[in-house]
C-alpha cells in the first residue's frame, strides 16, 4: 500500500532521511521509531507531499512526486501540532473540512460518534480539552473513509487518561482495516497499535522488527521507585540486589533498573520475602 524505495532529503549537506526502503502492507500497521532528529517527521513528511525529495514513494500504486493528488485521496493525516479555527463549534469544523476533502456531510455524524464527539458538536474548538482536539483531529482525517491513515506522534501531547482514550479508537480504526502508518517514541503506543516497527537513526533505516520485539531489541530500560515501611529499607535492598536487579536506596525509597516488560519483578520478590510495598513510581 505504501512503498518508500531510497528515500532520500538532503537540507544542504545534511540527509535528514538517508536512503530509506520500508514498505507498509495494506492493513498493516507500521510505526516509525527513533529519537527527536531520526528522520521520522521528515519521512511523513515526504510521503504526505509536503517536502521534495530524492527516490520515490507510491501510495496505493500512486507517485506521490508525480501524482500527488491521487495519492494524496488515499491518506488521512493526524498531525502533532493541531491548528483548528478556535472560534469555530466542533461540527462546523467538520463540515468545513469535509467541503475541502470533497466528503460527504453525512459521513459528520457517524464519525464524531465514532471518536466519542457527539456530545460536543456546539462546543468551540478552543474550549476542549488537549484529547478531545486530537479526537477531532482524528475524525477529520477519516472523513473521506481513506484507506491510509497517518499520524505523526499522535498521543505526544497527551495525559495518561487521553492517551489511553485515544490509543484505544486508533485500535478499533486498526482493526476496521486501515493502513497506518505513524511515528512515535512512546514504547506502549508502538506496542498496542503496530504490527511492525522501523527503528531510525541518524536518518537511516537501522533494522525493522515485530512490535513485540521492539523494547529487547533496543535494550529498553525503565527506572522504578518503590517506597517501603522504612526500617525495611535495608532489608528490601537487599533482596533485590540478591535477586540480580540493579537497586539503589533513595531518599526514603529503593530505586530498581529493570528490563522493559519487567516491572512487576521487583514487587514479587518483595512480596515474597514479606516486605510491605506501600507505593510506586515510574522514574
């Protein structure tokens, strides 16, 4: 469905994306993963027509150097940063955007609902919360029905609840048969959502993997802070070290590096040597 083939932008003497081959099969999901400077935001937006470049990229069959706009009616695009008319109600956003993507006005309705809008149709756009305007962000870029969906970072600005909101519609988008395509530095994000990840570096292709693979394959690590009853501290300490895990005391709690996808590792050895764990944080 979407096929990149020696994807090159040069700004000056520097490759912001050097040589990229990836294609995305239709109804896959691929994330783009990488570092601020990776090449990722650079490769959308090269696929979205939106920078000249060196090789090729199709959509659906389509050049997107050569005939942009066919390829260009495939794709919905969610971007980062969101710029909507904040005096305008959230409908007559939509029926706005559905008059500039040629969609008709009664695909508004279903897909407000379907992102969980419809109660907030006469709302103004600058009076909804950071999630509620990437949900809209979201329906307009399936007003047309477009077989291709692509976002770039599309929970960056998020909090937790609205990251979970959003991440949970984009599953059920996924699972309506879209392509996506998306680029992300969030692990849980490339987790739930792709099928397939491209880990950039420096511009270039570095390796692909299963979703699943991602967090052994580039070595993720996460920092846990758990705070137990503190004449335990000692003993909790030690218990850890004893079970091979890298553990420090801090402050009043014991801090723990572990593998991503082992989090719970740590409170199950407490648990067993009988050391209460009162709380826990993500460092």
């Amino acid at each position: 469905m979407i096929e990149f083939t020696h994807l090159t932008k040069w700004y000056g003497k520097f490759a912001a994306v050097d040589n990229l081959t990836l294609a995305v099969q239709p109804q896959e999901a691929v994330a783009l993963w990488g570092v601020n400077g990776a090449g990722k935001t650079t490769a959308i937006k090269c696929l979205l027509g939106l920078l000249r470049f060196d090789g090729q990229i199709t959509v659906g069959g389509y050049d997107v150097r050569h005939q942009g706009r066919a390829a260009r009616q495939l794709i919905g695009y969610v971007p980062q940063e969101l710029a909507f008319y904040k005096e305008m109600t959230t409908v007559d956003m939509a029926h706005f955007y559905a008059r500039l993507k040629d969609a008709p006005a009664a695909r508004i309705n279903p897909v407000l609902a379907q992102v969980g809008l419809d109660d907030h149709r006469t709302k103004r756009v600058g009076a909804l919360s950071g999630g509620m305007k990437q949900r809209l962000a979201l329906a307009l870029a399936l007003l047309s029905d477009p077989p291709v969906l692509v976002m770039d970072e599309p929970t960056s600005n998020l909090d937790t609840a609205a990251r979970s909101q959003l991440l949970h519609l984009l599953l059920q988008v996924k699972h309506a048969g879209k392509t996506i395509i998306f680029s992300s530095h969030r692990i849980e994000e490339v987790e739930t959502l792709a099928d397939k990840v491209a880990v950039m570096e420096h511009g270039r292709l570095h390796f692909t993997c299963l979703a699943d693979e991602l967090a052994r394959r580039v070595g993720l690590r996460t920092q846990v802070k758990f705070f137990v009853p503190g004449h335990q501290l000692d003993q909790a300490l030690d218990i850890l070290q004893c079970e091979g895990l890298q553990a420090r005391r801090n402050g009043v709690g014991v801090i723990v590096d572990v593998a991503h996808g082992e989090r719970g590792r740590p409170i199950h050895a407490l648990g067993r040597a009988n050391i209460e764990v009162i709380d826990f944080e993500l460092e």
